[in-house]
C-alpha cells in the first residue's frame, strides 16, 4: 500500500494573496502603456469591454471551482462540460501559452535589471531567475504559497503609493503636472485619434494585461478551503479590476500624453518622476523587477499544474506524474467524451485526475516543475540571440491564446452550470446566468472580429488560431491510435 502524507497546502490568505497579484507583471506594468499607445484615451473603451469579459469569467471559473476544484480547473470543466477534444485543445493550448509567458516575464525583469548594472549580461540574470524561481516551485504548496503571498503584498503596495501620488498630482495637492487635464486628454488628435483599429490593438495588449485570473483556480485544488478561498478570491480580483487597472490607466491618460515617448518606456516611473521625487521612480522600477519575478514563478506554478492534470488525464506522458505513477490512458479514456449520463462523466474526469501522481500524494509534482523551468531555460537563450526584439514578440503572441480559453470556459460554465446546481453546493454564483455568459461570448466574438480587421493583430490572430489546428489534430490522431 503506497505511503501518504499530508500535504501543506494553501491557506485561505495565500490564495486570496495569489488572486490579488497574479496578473500584476509585464501584462500590466509594461503592457499598459503599451495599450495606451495603441488606442489614445480610447483604451478605456477597451478596458470596459476586457474588464465585464474578465469578471465574467472569472465568476465562471469560480463557480466551477468552488464546487469542484481540479488542478487542472477550466481544462478539466471543458473536458467535462464539451467533450474530451475541448480539454485537450484548450488545456495544452494554455500550457504553451505560458510558456510564452515565461519568456516575457523574464525578459522584462532581465531588461530592468541590465539598466542598474549594464556590465551584466541580461542573458545571465534571465538564468540566475530561471534557477532560483525555478527552486521556489518545487517548495510543497503552502511553502510556496507564502513566498507569492509576500511577493504580491509588495506589489499591491506599491500600486497602491502609485495611485495615491497619481492621485495627489490630478488635484494639485503634489506640484509636478505641466499640462491641463483636458489638454492632455483631448489635444493630442481627440478621444479616438487611432479609431477602432487603435481600440482593437488596444484590446488584444489589455487581454494579456488581464491573463492570470485563471491561476488562482488551478490553485484552489490544493488549498485547505476552496470554497471559502474562492469566494474572498473572486472579491479581490474584481477590487483590483475596478482599483487598480481602471484607476490606473484613467490617471496615466489624464497625467501623460498618450503618445508621449514615456507612455511606452516607462509610464509609472514617469509620473513618480513628475511628482519630484526622482529616488520614487527607482523604487519604482525595483517594484516592478519584483513583480516580474513574482509572475514568472506563479505562470512556472500554473504551467506544471496544467501539465500534470492533462497527463493525469491520459492526455500527456504519466512520467510528469512522478514515481511510477500510470496514468488512465486506456482506450476508453482516451475516446472519453461527454454523453447523456454528464453526471457519471463530471465524476469520471475528476477521479482520473485524483487518482495518481505526486500530487495525490501529497508531494509537489517535481517533474512537471523542472519541464517548465526546462523550457524556461529557452527564454534564457532567447535572450541573449534576440534581447532588444524578444518582448515585444511574446506579448503580441500571447492576447490570442487567452481570448480561445475564455469561450471554453464560459460554454464549460453555461453547459455545467445545471449539472452542478442539482448536484453540489454553489457557494458562488454567475449572476444572470445564462444570459451574462452569452453576452460575454458576443463581446469575444467582437474582439475576434476587430482583432481580424487590424492589420498589426491579424498575425496572431492567424497563428494562434493555427496552432489551435494543430493541437486538435494532435488529439484525433492520438485518439486514432488509441482505438486501434
């Protein structure tokens, strides 16, 4: 009989800590600014619409999870609430898109880094991150948990100080703003100088400003409470949605021309800097270097989270599982798909998950860590072959990815949303349900049309669509195999 030991998992403090700081990194200190450049003062227009999908989605998630919570979160929902293909596609999609993030959370650190000591090479302090963060991840999940939760408390802090000398600068009671408020909002080509082109780019840079909501589900599966860690979870998200993105952009704009080279470099140092404080804006940048950091080691925690669900699914190799661990890849399972009886098919999906592994052993699912920091490692050499071009590569690539997983949650949601009510408590609950969901699917189907449209978003809305293609055909063809 295999030994088991209790595991350390997450208290209630640290998944709301988690929540409140897992999308606070490049997404939103370096591609705010960003979004901002793209759209004009319009980028509010963008925010509102990413703002009401994300809260939508995130209540779908939490609903899911709250009542079920998987390691695998949305993955495991779509297997079960659209068909095995569905959990596939979507959960090894998401996989490689953080990948993807890692590279660009470690190069924006790396890149900060090198402006303090430019004698170090940017490509060495990508790997000294790679290798501490990387050792954080394989800590047992409460250890691991009260590392991010510190991390995130300093992130919070420091937004807050932002939008507090912001703030004092738009009043008046700090001396520094140049410029009338009205002036630096409409003189510069108006409300919209870029249209509705300028709004789409804007949309597809804030999408992956807003990428992490998803990591505080994967960890509920190993917190002490879930119920009641998703419930303060979902509090804290929507907070900082409304707080801090919506506050801080609304003061950037108002303080900073939109098309000010500093709206791109470095917009939060820059209004620091304009409050007369030069040591704040330093500060400031170490600020961000932790939240870089703090990001990279979250996505590295979600990322081997992802991987060791689908291959404890049968949809990946078992040796990410650990130890000789054999994942159910029969051919029953693999060919699993969701029939009439979607009660006895939830149950199935989760029981394959919970049945092998580190993780229902109570360990930290090592080999799945060291895959991501593996992969990590190939950022590091990114680096050093394409230091200045590499960011903007990765952030550009990433908003698409995102926007695919939201539809198969909020159809996960809408086609488990009856299972669970008569089966499970929901302590939290999708208001409008169904309604809020298809209206949040029409907002998804608008942003794919204009990211269609915009000639600098077609790209990635091209490629990632492509290797939504590909993964789906890497299922049917394993599944092929399977059979026979």
């Amino acid at each position: 009989m295999t030994e088991t030991r209790k595991p350390r998992r997450f208290k209630t403090r640290h998944l709301s800590m988690i929540a409140l700081g897992s999308a606070i990194g490049a997404g939103f200190f370096l591609g705010t600014g960003q979004a901002i450049a793209s759209a004009g003062p319009a980028v509010l227009v963008s925010y509102l619409i990413a703002a009401l999908i994300a809260i939508t989605v995130m209540y779908s998630l939490a609903e899911l999870s709250a009542a079920l919570p998987s390691t695998g979160s949305f993955s495991t929902y779509a297997e079960a609430g659209i068909g095995r293909w569905a959990g596939f596609t979507v959960g090894w999609m998401y996989w490689f898109m953080l990948i993807m993030v890692l590279g660009m959370e470690i190069t924006g650190a790396a890149q900060i880094f090198v402006q303090w000591f430019p004698a170090v090479p940017q490509w060495v302090v990508a790997l000294v991150i790679v290798v501490v963060l990387g050792g954080v991840n394989l800590l047992a999940a409460g250890d691991f948990g009260e590392v991010e939760a510190w991390l995130a408390g300093i992130k919070v802090a420091a937004i807050i100080m932002f939008l507090l000398i912001g703030v004092g600068l738009l009043i008046g009671f700090i001396p520094g703003k140049t410029a009338p408020v009205m002036e630096t909002v409409l003189g510069n080509g108006g409300f919209a100088p870029l249209g509705m082109a300028g709004i789409a780019t804007g949309l597809l840079a804030i999408i992956t400003s807003f990428g992490g909501i998803e990591i505080v589900t994967i960890a509920a599966a190993e917190a002490e409470d879930p119920q009641r860690a998703m419930s303060k979870a979902i509090r804290s998200v929507l907070w900082r949605i409304l707080v801090f993105y919506v506050g801080s952009v609304i003061l950037l704009i108002c303080l900073l021309p939109w098309n000010s080279p500093d709206m791109v470099l470095n917009p939060f140092a820059t209004v620091l800097n304009m409050a007369g404080i030069p040591a704040v804006g330093r500060i400031m940048e170490i600020i961000v270097f932790v939240a870089l950091v703090s990001a990279f080691s979250a996505n590295v925690y979600s990322s081997s989270r992802m991987a060791y669900s689908l291959c404890a699914r049968g949809m990946g190799s078992p040796w990410l599982l650990g130890g000789s661990a054999t994942a159910s890849d029969s051919p029953d399972a693999l060919a699993h798909v969701v029939t009439g009886d979607s009660k006895r098919d939830l149950e199935a999906v989760m029981a394959e998950e919970t049945a092998v592994g580190d993780i229902a052993r109570g360990r930290t699912p090592r080999r799945a860590v060291s895959l991501s920091v593996i992969l990590a490692l190939v950022s590091v050499g990114l680096n050093w072959w394409l230091p200045e071009a590499i960011l903007g590569i990765l952030i550009n690539a990433i908003g698409m990815v995102l926007l695919i997983a939201w539809v198969f949650i909020i159809i996960s949601q809408i086609r488990l949303r009856p299972l669970l009510r008569e089966n499970h408590d929901l302590p939290i609950r999708m208001p409008g349900w169904p309604w809020t969901g298809y209206l949040a699917l029409a907002g998804l189907a608008v942003m794919g049309v204009l990211m269609a449209l915009s000639p600098s978003a077609r790209p990635q809305l091209i490629s990632m669509l492509g290797l939504m293609l590909i993964i789906m055909g890497i299922y049917w063809i394993r599944e092929k195999l399977a059979r026979r």
